[in-house]
C-alpha cells in the first residue's frame, strides 16, 4: 500500500468515509455480540496450560509417593491401589452454625483423621519406624492436596466453558497465579521430604533444638518433646516436635501440661513466617500473640491457656515465601537460627524476672531436625 492509497481511505470523500465506519463499526459490533466468547477464549488457553501443569504435579506426586514406598517400606503388597484411596480421602469439617464447642469438633475431626491416616499407612509395611511412617503421612497429604488442587481449578474451568460464562471465569483468572505459586512450591518440596531434610519452616524447631542440646528430653505430648534448662536464675521449658521426622507435634497439648503443673510467666513462641513482596527473606521480626499456623486449633487452644491463666505470649518470626517454607532450608534462613536464639533470650531477660518461668515453643515441621 503506498500513500495515495492512504491519502485515499483517509480522505474526506465519500468511498473513504464509509470504508472508516466500516472498520470502527465492524469490531464493536463484533465485541458486542461475541465478546464474552473472545475473552473466554483468549483466558481459556492460559488456564489449559496451567491445569496442564497440575495434572503433571498430581500424577508426578503419586508416582514419587508410591516408588518411595515400594523401594523404601517393603511392603507386603502392591501398595498402589491402597495409596490412591488415600489420596481421594477427604474431611467433612463439622456444623458451624452454633459456633459454641466448634475447635472441639474441629480437631476431634482432624485428628481423628490422622490417626486413621497414620494406621492405614503402619498397614502398608510391617517394618516401618516411626521416621519413614511420618515423611509417607507428609508425602501423601502433598499428593493429595496437588490432586484436590487440580480437581478444583478444573471443575471451575470446564463448568464456565460449557456455559460458555466469561463472568465466571474471572476468579479463577485472578487467582490462578496464586494457586500455581502454592502448586510449584508442594511440588518441589517433594525431594525434601523423601530425603528428610530441614525445611524453610523448620527453623522453629532447629534454635529451640540447639537451646536443648545435651539436655535430658521427655516426650510431653504426641510426637513433641520437652527440656528444661536454667537461663539467668529463670527457668525454661523448651518444647519442639519430635526429630527427625516429618512432624509438627502437638505444642498444644504440651503447653497445656506444663500450665497444668508448674506457673509460667510468659511464652515465647518462634515460627517461620510468610513475607511480602518486597521483603527480604529470612528477615526476624518479634511481636505479639501466638506464632502458628493451620487450620487454627492448635492457635485457639494456646490462646485460650495463655488468656484463662493472664500469660503473656511473644512471638519471634523468620520472614519467608511459600516456596522456601516447605523446601530445602536455604542456607540464609539456617544462619539465622542463632540470632534468634540470641534474640529469644534478649526477649526473656527484657519481659521476665528472676524466678520467673518462661515456655519456648519452636514451631513448624521438625524434618531433619535432630531431637
């Protein structure tokens, strides 16, 4: 096309005039009508490869999760028919209507579902410990969150396709990058978890650990340790999970215990984190209240001890992103631990008084933290 031609379509004649409604006509009208179906289409092609990758990370979980058993466990049987039926377990949480007793119920439920977890694994082998039980509980709950990940973005991505409903595709648009940020990261914490070694998260448990070294320890709770040692004419009572396996301990029960027989002045508990964009990682950062995650039991029984017995409760937390807490502990996070050892003390001397006594609680997944 060389200038006339331009100089023509753009001109103020009559054919140029109606050739420019044409082209700004043309595409609104089209958008108009069909829209929704040209967004559908241009989004769907970015959901298709990231439903793509999570049917990879599901099917490459349940491949690791049952070659580990099959090289490792010796088990009795094939193991793979009875691995998938854990996989498509699920929890019914209980009724919230009338909120009164709900955390009782709510953690009736969970660990009653552990438990059952943890014995139908113990079936898979006769000869496995306690170690290998924990990292195959840990390896399933990944697979299976990948699968029920996968089911969930796919249910949502069919169901707007068939109804052919942009509208309803848009908040699975938003938070796809989110939910795949959380998918990369359980997938690549898989290595971490077969070869039992610290993670991101296990930060609590690894100062509280090296606050305990050469310290007689007792099992207080399930899969949860205690020491006590002296600090500064205080006393401490040092509880982490139980190492090295993949566990996070009941620090609930055993603060409950420990309240239970002896007065405690205050509580610090030490935790890892989620930063925000822009911060550093393995950045420490004190406050207040109770330092732990899940689903929230564990952090409501705590308080609730903490307030019927008017015990303050501290918190010291290492900042990291998803991805860091459940893998490989990075080696700017281990060198860390000291100084949060050497802040946790800094915290007792500055909030307690000689005589008093203070609960330290490392909080997080103790996977390849020695006891």
């Amino acid at each position: 096309m060389n200038f006339t031609d331009f100089e023509q379509i753009f001109s103020m004649g009559d054919d140029g005039d109606t050739l420019m409604m044409l082209v700004w006509i043309i595409p609104i009208i089209i958008f108009v009508f069909y829209g929704q179906q040209i967004q559908l289409l241009v989004t769907s092609g970015e959901i298709k490869k990231a439903i793509k990758k999570l049917d990879k990370f599901r099917s490459d979980s349940k491949k690791e999760l049952i070659d580990y058993v099959k090289k490792n466990l010796d088990p009795i049987d094939d193991p793979t028919k009875k691995i998938e039926q854990f996989l498509d377990y699920f929890t019914i949480m209980p009724v919230d209507m009338d909120p009164n007793g709900i955390m009782d119920k709510v953690r009736h439920t969970v660990r009653s579902r552990e438990d059952y977890t943890r014995n139908h694994v113990k079936s898979l082998s006769p000869n496995m410990d306690e170690i290998e039980l924990t990292r195959v509980q840990t390896l399933i709950e990944i697979a299976s969150s990948l699968q029920m990940i996968h089911k969930i973005v796919n249910h949502m991505f069919l169901t707007a396709k068939k109804q052919k409903n942009y509208p309803l595709i848009l908040p699975l648009q938003m938070m796809l990058p989110f939910i795949m940020e959380h998918a990369k990261a359980m997938d690549a914490s898989i290595p971490a978890f077969k070869t039992g070694q610290p993670l991101g998260d296990g930060i609590g448990p690894m100062v509280v650990g090296k606050m305990m070294l050469d310290k007689e320890k007792e099992i207080i709770s399930f899969q949860t340790v205690l020491a006590n040692i002296d600090y500064e004419q205080r006393k401490l009572f040092l509880v982490k999970a139980e190492g090295p396996g993949s566990t996070v301990g009941r620090p609930d029960d055993a603060l409950q215990k420990i309240v239970d027989n002896n007065k405690i002045d205050a509580i610090i508990m030490i935790d890892a984190a989620l930063k925000m964009e822009g911060e550093d990682s393995a950045s420490i950062a004190r406050g207040f209240g109770a330092a732990i995650g899940g689903i929230g039991t564990e952090k409501f029984q705590i308080e609730d001890i903490a307030t019927q017995n008017k015990i303050p409760v501290f918190s010291i937390i290492v900042k990291q992103s998803v991805k860091e807490a459940i893998t490989l502990m990075t080696k700017e996070i281990a060198d860390q631990a000291d100084n949060v050892r050497s802040q946790v003390y800094e915290m007792i001397l500055e909030n307690t008084l000689e005589g008093q006594s203070v609960v330290v609680i490392g909080v997080g997944n103790t996977a390849g933290v020695p006891q």
